[in-house]
C-alpha cells in the first residue's frame, strides 16, 4: 500500500473510530448540553469556555483559541467513567499477556486500567488510597497520564470535551467547565485557567508484567455500564509511520518524523525526548534532566494499542520506564539483561517497573520519574525547547 492509499486509510479508521466512540447525548442537560455525572457536585455558576473560551467574564486563555479544534463528537460523546469496578487480578481472564495496562500505584495501592477500555472512554476519575485520580488516555497521541484531581478545596471531576489541542484531548471538569489539554495538565480556558494539576505517576506496560509484579492489585472491570467492543481498535493503522496526525494545525517539527516515538521527560526547557528506538539499542540511557540524573529504560513486550483491529494482534512494541538510579544513598547504573535489567553495583535483578525482583536488593524499589511515551509532534507541540538526545 502506498502512502497516499495509507493516509485514506486511516482517515477513514477515524471516522469509523468517531462514530463508533460517540454517545447519544443525555436528556439531562446541564449549561452547554454537557450532562451532569450522578452523585458529583453541581456545576458552578460561573461562564462555560465548553460553550464558549473566549466569553469576556472569563480569563484571557492561554491558547489561541481557534486551535481548539473539534474531534467529532460532542462533549460526553465519549464517556468517561466514574466511580468504576474493579476486578482481583486473579479472576481476569479476558486480558492476553502482550495487552498495553495503565499502571498506577499510590501509597502502596495497585491498580491496572487495560488500554482495550481506555481507548473507548479517555477518561477514569477514580479514588485510589484515598486520592482523587483522573487517569486519562489520548489515542490520537498514544499519550497517557494521570493528574490528582484536587484543586484547592474542590474535587474536579473530568469529562471529553470534544475538542483537540495540538491533536490531544482535551478535558473539561464538570464543576467549572475549564479547558485543560491532557499534554499540558493545565487549565488554557475558563474560571480554572492557569491552574495546574499535579502529576501521578503512569506505568505503560504488558498486563503480564503488571500482573507478575502486582498479583494482589485490582483491574479496570469490562462492566463500565456502556457496551462497547472492548479489545477492538477503533483507530486501525493509525501509528502508521507514514500517516499524518489527525487535525493537526501545524506543522510538526522536521528534527523528528511527526509520528516517531519518544520518551518526555521534564518540561519547558528542561524538557528531553529520547527516541525509542534510541533507547531500545541499548535497554538502558544514562543521562540527566534539569540536572538530576535519570536512568531510561526500554525493552520489547507489548503491542501498538493502533495498529490492527484486535488489539492483542497488533505489533509489537516498547516498554519503558525512568527513574531516579539512586538508593538509600547509593548511585547504581544498570544494563539490560534478558527481559529485565541488572545494577552493577550488586548484581540484583529489576523489572521494568523499577522493583528488584532478585539479589541483593530484593523488594527494593526505584523511585519512578513522570514521563510521556508518545509521538513526537504531541511531545514538541507541547514543549517546543525540547532537545532530543541522540
């Protein structure tokens, strides 16, 4: 297939991928036809930047606002969950070994949300040790992230808008109605603008991994209350190299291919991409961010969440992870070995998740550093200083 026949054929995934996504509306409406999540607080009575940015009673945005482009559907089109179940590792029988999981622990709480549920909602606002958390998914980017939900003395609850930023989600939360581009985890638009949220970490890895490593934590249920095809990709060929991001305003920066795969880690200028393909050479880069050292890992082990119909059948792919190489006082540096990797210092055995599995170290973890797998033209359109270790 050329590259013309491939770029029609993605444009039509996507089209199929809108309408397949898309939700009938709710006959109760809130304010900008955006319905109202069962048991949340009400929404403010304050100017919605869904219905419109740029209404003078709200801040200036920070965002050119005619860059808010809609992806298709309209706000809620694409459900995300609340208050979701969850199932005991032991009794999920529906995941295949190579399945991409959102992995995301907090103060020692486990929980694994499947792409194959991600890529038809975006969005889980959920509470994990007691934490508000909203743990988000862009398919068009193949970014995921996860923010605390609390701002001040509220609980934000986030919805789809329906609009894309720099081809990225944008979310919306109930309670305001503020703008805020998953990439970027600030409000751009609405009473909240300028407001950030805090990161929590995300670990992008196989549901073998995640399972071997966490086999008491809890999983994203398939019962989210909507029938969907879960296990289906809705955006077929779409991490094809050679197709064009869909409804990107700009162009991508030439240093890279729009569509080529990097890890991010930092921000503004103190941001870094390092190429995939880079860093799975090697297994291991040791390099610094604003002047901490981290340490990138990277082995095969999953599949492209985008690219055949079935999930589980697409190509494989990489899993990474960044840390902090540093351990109760002591540096380590590390090589991959095998499907894992080994610290010089003692010999102990780490899995991609940065837990010694074996050694002197065992039960030993590393401290994990926020970073974004993604494609190139997400990353640099939101951190344009960015430089590229090569």
């Amino acid at each position: 297939m050329g590259r013309t026949a491939r770029r029609a054929a993605a444009a039509v995934a996507l089209v199929l991928a809108v309408g397949a996504c898309q939700a009938a509306p709710s006959d109760d409406e809130r304010p900008s036809s955006v319905s109202p999540s069962p048991g949340l607080g009400p929404y403010e009575d304050v100017p919605s930047a869904v219905t419109d940015p740029d209404d003078p009673e709200l801040p200036d945005p920070l965002v050119d606002t005619d860059r808010l482009v809609t992806g298709g559907p309209p706000p809620d089109g694409i459900p995300a969950l609340t208050d979701p179940a969850f199932e005991d590792v032991a009794d999920v029988d529906w995941l295949e070994d190579s399945d991409p999981v959102l992995g995301v622990s907090v103060e020692g709480e486990e929980r694994a949300y499947p792409v194959r549920i991600l890529i038809w909602h975006e969005i889980v606002n959920d509470t994990v040790a007691d934490v508000p958390v909203a743990v988000t998914y862009c398919p068009l980017c193949d970014s995921a992230l996860a923010f605390d939900r609390r701002v001040g003395d509220r609980i934000l609850d986030f919805g789809v808008s329906g609009m894309l930023y720099n081809s990225d989600l944008v979310m919306f939360d109930r309670q305001t109605h503020s703008l805020w581009p998953q990439i970027e985890g600030r409000a751009v638009a609405g009473t909240l603008t300028g407001t950030e949220l805090d990161r929590v970490s995300v670990a992008v890895v196989s549901w073998d991994q995640w399972r071997d490593a966490h086999p008491d934590g809890a999983v994203l249920s398939l019962d989210t209350g909507h029938e969907r095809d879960y296990g289906h990709n809705p955006y077929v060929g779409y991490d094809d190299p050679d197709t064009d991001p869909f409804l990107l305003d700009t162009d991508a920066d030439p240093r890279l291919p729009a569509k080529a795969r990097v890890i991010g880690i930092g921000s503004e200028d103190a941001a870094l991409a390092v190429p995939v393909d880079h860093a799975l050479e090697s297994g291991v880069v040791e390099t610094e961010v604003d002047g901490e050292p981290v340490t990138v890992w990277a082995r095969p082990g999953t599949t492209s969440a985008l690219d055949a119909a079935v999930i589980a059948e697409g190509r494989e792919t990489a899993v990474t992870g960044v840390f902090r190489p540093r351990l109760d006082g002591r540096d380590l540096t590390f090589a991959a070995d095998g499907d894992g990797f080994t610290d010089h210092q003692t010999g102990s055995r780490w899995n991609i998740l940065g837990h010694a599995v074996d050694g002197e170290l065992a039960g030993e973890r590393l401290t994990p550093v926020d970073h974004l797998d993604t494609f190139w033209f997400a990353w640099v359109g939101f951190t344009p200083e960015t430089e590229i270790l090569r």
